[in-house]
C-alpha cells in the first residue's frame, strides 16, 4: 500500500509518466520473449521524439527506475528499450548503447544501458566495465 500512496501523491504528469513506463516496460518485456530482437528494436526504434516537451529527462528515467519493479524480469535490455520509447514520447532523443565483457569466472555478460544528450541516464551503475558496441540510435 506505501508504494500505491506514494504513487497517488506523485504530481499528474509523473504519475502518467510512472504508469506509462510501466505498459511500455510490459510490452518490452514480453517482446523480448516473444519476438525476434530485430522486430523489438525496430519498434523501439522507429519512434521519432515527439515535438513536444514532456518531462525532463532525469524525471523520465526515474520513470522507468520506479516502474521496473512491477515487472518481473525487467532486465536492463527491457529498461533500455521502454525508456527509448517513452523519451521519444516526451521529445527527447536518445540511444541504446549495449556492451560486452567477461565476468569474474570469464563468463560472458552483456549490459544495455541509454543516454540521452549525451549522458547515461539508465543502466549507468554498470556501463562503465562493458566494451560498447555500435549505439542502437533512433532513426530522424
């Protein structure tokens, strides 16, 4: 009940934010299970930023963050890709970044992370010991 109440006092446009980011993290999600990766990220893709201004950036992102714990498995991979969408929602440009490294027993691991103007704005905690790959950018 402290998180519904917590939700309830949020300003409207940070609640519509939270609960946007939490259909699009849904519908991530179960793309990923059910789709091939190509089809998801086109979708995610293709979405150009709207030409009004939302939410700040830093708002959007703490979106996303409060959301993903109403999904299970909401991976990294997911929140990247629900945030891309729900930023081009909100008039921001941004891009998936996804990076490869070797973990502690040299296990292969990937991590997927966004930036937006530049700034890692999910997925920064990790970021920095995975080798990016070539950006998924939005498409103008």
């Amino acid at each position: 009940m402290p998180r519904l109440l917590k939700w309830l006092r949020l300003p409207g446009p940070e609640r519509a934010a939270v609960l946007h980011a939490w259909a699009l993290l849904w519908l991530a999600r179960l793309g990923l299970w059910l789709l091939p990766f190509a089809r998801l990220q086109r979708f995610a893709l293709t979405r150009p930023p709207s030409a009004r201004r939302g939410l700040p950036a830093p708002r959007l992102a703490w979106a996303v963050t409060a959301a993903r714990r109403g999904v299970p498995r909401a991976t990294c991979l997911t929140q990247a890709l629900a945030g891309q969408v729900l930023f081009a929602h909100h008039g921001h440009r941004s891009q998936v970044h996804l990076g490869v490294a070797r973990g502690a027993d040299r296990q292969f691991e990937a991590h997927a992370w966004l930036t937006c103007a530049g700034r890692v704005v999910l997925g920064a905690a990790e970021q920095g010991r995975f080798k990016p790959l070539p950006a998924l950018d939005q498409q103008p």
